[in-house]
C-alpha cells in the first residue's frame, strides 16, 4: 500500500544553517503520528516543507504516492493535504461560519463562481454547519472570529482545515496557547479524528503524544533523532537525555 | 425565518439554542445578498439630481464618472486588499482609447469605442496584473505607481500621437445611438453615465457578494489560510485585477467622451490618488462608499476652487486626516454609527 504520505531524503538550509537534514517521515492511511523534539529541533520548518510554504534543497515529498514537491502549496492542499498553524491564521474579521465556507468553496472550485450569491447553494453552507456542530461551534457560526476567546479561535483553525476533507492533516501545536482548562476540547477533538486520515501532530505535552500518537518521531537539530513506539520512545535512554538536558520543555521531562 | 423553524419544532428538542442557532446562520447568510430598501437611496439621489439641479449636469456627470471609477478601486482595494497607486493607467487607457479612436481613425461612437476602451484596459490589467501581483502591500505601491508612470512617460515620448499634456486635437464624439446630441448642459451624458453605472453597480454588487467574491475578501484579511486552503490565490487576485481595470477603462472613456477633451493629465500620480482618497473618504470594502466619497470630494473641490482657487486642497486635506484618525470606516460609517445610536436613542 502507498503510504499517505512520505518524506524522503529532505534538506533545506538558511543560509549555513541547515535547519531539516535528511529527515525521512513515513504517514501510512490513518497513521497517528507525533513529531516531538526540543525547540528550535525544525519541526515547523518540516511541515512548512511538507506543505509547500517553503521549498526543500534536496529530497522529495509524496502524497499518496504522487512527488509533490515541485507542486505549490495551494494545489498539495486541493490534493489532500491540510494543516493548523502554530499561531492561529484565520479570516479574524469574517464569521466563523464564512470561515469554514470558504474551505469548502475553495474545496469544491466554488470560489471560482463570480456570479452567484454565496448564500444561493445551501449545500455548501449546510455542511459548514454540520462542521461547526460536531464541534460544538455552531453557536457562535456568526460571530466573528476576532470575538471569539483563543480557545474557541483554535477549534475553528482545526475547524477549516478538517472541511478541507483531508487525507492528510498536519497539526502545529493544536492546544497552544490555551489555557490549560480549555485545552482537553481541542485533544477530545484531535482524539476523535476520521481514523481514515493521516495525522501528523507536533505536541509538546508528551502526555497528549503518549496518549494520542502510536508512532513518535523525535527530531533534534533538524535531523530525525529516533522514531518508534510510544513504548520504544519512553524507554529510550538516549530520548531522555535529550529532553532532560533541554530547558522549557517540562512536559517531557516530567513524564520522563 | 418561520420555514427553516418549524422542522425543530416537530423533533424532539435537547437543547433548544443549537437548532435555533443553527437557523438562524443559515437566514443570515442566505439572505445576505438581499437588496435592502436603503440601496434606492443612491439611485433615487441621482435621478432627483437631475431634475433639481439640471443645469449642472456637466459637473454631475463627472460625479457619476469619479464614482464609477472609485468603485472600480473598490473591488482591488477594498475587496482583495491590492494597495495600488497606479490605477489611473487604466482610466487614462481608456481615456486614450476614445480619443485616438476618433482623433486618428475617425471613429467617433461612443458606445463601441467604450468597448474597445473596456477590451483594451481589462487587457492591460491583465498584463501588467500577472507580473505586479506578486508582490504586496509597499512594493506594490511602488510598482503600480511606476506602471502607470511607464505609461505616462511613453505616451510623452510620442506627443505626435498623444498631444502631450496639450492633449489629443480634433476630438469628435458622435451622437448617442446617432440620435442624441450631447446638449450644452451636459444632460444627455448624465443620463447615459448613469445608466452605465447602474449597470457597473449591478456587476460590482453581485461579485462582491459570490463566492469568488468571498474568497478576495479572504486574501484581504489572511493570505497564508487562503493558499493553504488551496485557493488559487494569484488567479483570483488577477482575475479581481482585470475586472477593476476594465471598469477605470470604463469610467476614462466616459470621461474623454463627455468632456471631448484629453491629455496626459489624465496618468497622472494625482488622477491614482484622488480615486484613492475618495475610497478611503467614503469608506472602502462596501461599494457605497464609493458613492458618498467621490460625491463629497468632488462638490467640496468644486466648492472649496472657487473659494480659494489656491488652497482649496487645504479642506479635502483636512477632512481625510479627520477621516483617517476618527473615521477609519469613513464617512459611510460615520453614518451607520449615527443611524445606529439614533435607532437606539429612539427606542429606549
């Protein structure tokens, strides 16, 4: 079977800072998948890569099966391949319901309609509702994002990119920067993802990744560093050392 | 409202705000493209000026052209966010369109030569869009400033065919539909500019309200969601481009047709920037507030010149910077929040 997707080989430096080095990633369908690693290790630079926001040196990039890595990121995203950022980037003075419509218009070539009233296909915004309920959004659907509490605002990022349909989700820190009484709606949220999409998190809090991912790859400096089982990754001397020696990452070291 | 309700009436209510609230977005967005009763305001405005003050139709046709043009900034500026400090390339273009037209081929209709106006602006939009719209926010402003410059400067280079900042000689427009005469007043032009920009609002109006018009508006607010949502984001800046520069094109040929009368003058940096600060005046993003601004800025210049033919930018200067700092939806919001505090003074 050909995995979701895989990452092969790839390399890419700022200058003489090289920031991913030969890093290797395989998604199977369905795969949950935790890259973990001190900060600073290249893990946003990896989804920016994988995404298609920045372009790698060397290596490839495939999306079940296909190279994708000459392909732009607007086109990998109709493709199949969806993301969250780190810090939210949403339509902050559009509602969250415009928000998640305009996913599904770019989705379905919609958005390419200059003549008919958005509101004029139910269709469309039917399933932004039904998106909105299943997370327990629909409340606010007309509100604008801007209003919304940082929480809420990152429930309506996860929001957008699961209406893209994706067969591979990317998700950069899902629960940062939410207060530690709001974050477990965002993890019952990623819990409950279709099993049929790839998912890749970066997450801080090994107890989300233990809980959530059956596969960890640990990067540091931007190469991969080890990959395994939860259970290989916390029994693994070498993985302890490096987050015990590291500062700031105190979710690591206590579960360590 | 009342048939969207009813089938939460007939299931078994858990929670009775999720339904509702349910609705209640789908009625928001579905009728949100509505006319609403206030939307005849403008066009009631323009027909009653016609009769209140009808001889100064020259002076209200060149309103109707400046609002035409303004809302032609709206769709790039207002809707997708693209700063430009050249769009009087495309008003000039097709200025130049309709005076070369019949100065050098001896083709004086109005309406094709229009057209060929629109063709060749929406071109040119077309062209110099696919390279500038790369790039954002200064460097845009820069380059769009530089295009139309480019222009400015080619067509002085051969005054032979331009005129130069003398303008085009021998401009002679034909008749309306080879009937109506322009008359001294101006009233036929009047007429004419304001059905087009009816039609132009018409065209604006149910763009800004599609899909396609939606998605400008998420390039405004957040490009990097936008191409990761998969929106073809350059296409579509492009696209909005193309349609704008068609419309200036519009509103030039439309200029040069009912002042018969075209130079250089009509490139020039102040032309970009009066389009510009009459947007920002009335309120960008809204295609109303191309109405008010352009009507305000052009009845104060023409108010304030006879006043004080020297500083009579003074005032429109002055009026922007309280605008800017204490308006900053412009005058159109001013009125909303006027309307709103009354609403609610009368009702407690």
């Amino acid at each position: 079977m050909t995995a979701a997707l895989q990452v092969e080989k790839l390399n890419r430096s700022f200058g003489a800072l090289a920031v991913t080095r030969d890093v290797d990633l395989v998604l199977e369908r369905g795969a949950r998948h935790a890259l973990i690693g001190p900060n600073g290790a290249g893990k946003t630079t990896l989804v920016n890569l994988i995404t298609g926001v920045l372009r790698p040196n060397s290596g490839r990039v495939l999306l079940n099966g296909d190279d994708i890595t000459t392909v732009n990121q607007a086109e990998r995203a109709r493709r199949g391949l969806a993301r969250t950022f780190q810090i939210n980037q949403l339509f902050r003075g559009l509602s969250v319901l415009e928000n998640i419509c305009m996913a599904i218009g770019e989705r379905d070539g919609e958005n390419n309609n200059l003549w008919r009233p958005a509101g004029a296909k139910p269709s469309v915004i039917e399933e932004a509702l039904d998106q909105l309920e299943s997370l327990k959004l629909v409340d606010d659907a007309l509100k604008l994002v801007k209003e919304l509490p940082y929480g809420r605002q990152r429930l309506v990022e996860i929001a957008i990119a699961l209406s893209q349909k994706p067969r591979v989700l990317l998700l950069d820190e899902p629960a940062a920067g939410v207060p530690s009484s709001e974050s477990h709606l965002i993890l019952d949220v990623v819990a409950a993802l279709d099993p049929d999409i790839a998912v890749l998190i970066i997450e801080h809090d090994m107890d989300v990744v233990f809980r959530f991912a059956k596969e960890i790859t640990v990067l540091v400096q931007g190469a991969v560093f080890t990959h395994g089982t939860p259970q290989q990754i916390m029994a693994d001397e070498q993985v302890r050392a490096v987050y015990l020696g590291q500062e700031g990452l105190s979710g690591g070291a206590h579960h360590g | 409202m009342a048939a969207n309700e009813t089938p939460t009436v007939t299931a078994p209510v858990t929670s009775t705000a999720a339904p509702s609230a349910r609705a209640r977005a789908m009625e928001f967005i579905v009728k949100r493209h509505y006319l609403r009763p206030w939307e005849a305001l403008p066009w009631v405005l323009v027909i009653a000026a016609y009769f209140i003050f009808p001889d100064r139709m020259t002076f209200g046709t060149q309103v109707l052209i400046g609002i035409m043009f303004a809302l032609s900034l709206d769709l790039v500026l207002g809707y997708a966010g693209i700063v430009t400090l050249g769009h009087a390339l495309f008003f000039g273009i097709g200025a130049y369109t309709v005076a070369l037209l019949t100065a050098r081929w001896n083709w004086g209709e109005p309406i094709s030569s229009m057209l060929v106006a629109i063709v060749l602006s929406a071109a040119a939009g077309f062209a110099s869009g696919w390279f500038l719209l790369r790039y954002r926010n200064l460097t845009l402003l820069m380059l769009t400033l530089a295009a139309a410059i480019l222009v400015q400067e080619a067509g002085n280079y051969r005054s032979d065919i331009t005129g130069g900042y003398d303008g085009v000689p021998g401009m002679e427009i034909w008749k309306l539909f080879g009937v109506f005469e322009n008359d001294l007043y101006g009233r036929t032009y009047y007429v004419y500019v304001g059905v087009l920009l009816f039609v132009v609002w018409f065209v604006l109006r149910r763009i800004v309200y599609s899909p396609f018009g939606a998605a400008l508006t998420g390039i405004r607010e957040n490009v990097r969601r936008m191409h990761a949502i998969g929106s073809p984001v350059h296409l579509r800046l492009v696209t909005a481009y193309t349609i704008a520069a068609g419309i200036a094109g519009m509103a030039g040929a439309l200029f040069a047709q009912s002042t018969a009368y075209t130079t250089l003058g009509v490139f020039d940096f102040d032309n970009s920037a009066k389009v510009m600060v009459m947007l920002i005046l009335g309120g960008t993003g809204r295609l109303y507030g191309a109405f008010i601004g352009a009507t305000v800025y052009l009845v104060l210049e023409d108010n304030l010149s006879k006043m004080s033919p020297t500083f009579w930018q003074f005032g429109i200067g002055l009026l922007l910077v309280l605008t800017v700092l204490f308006a900053r939806r412009g005058l159109l919001g001013v009125i909303e929040d006027a309307l709103k505090l009354f609403g609610r003074r009368s009702k407690s």
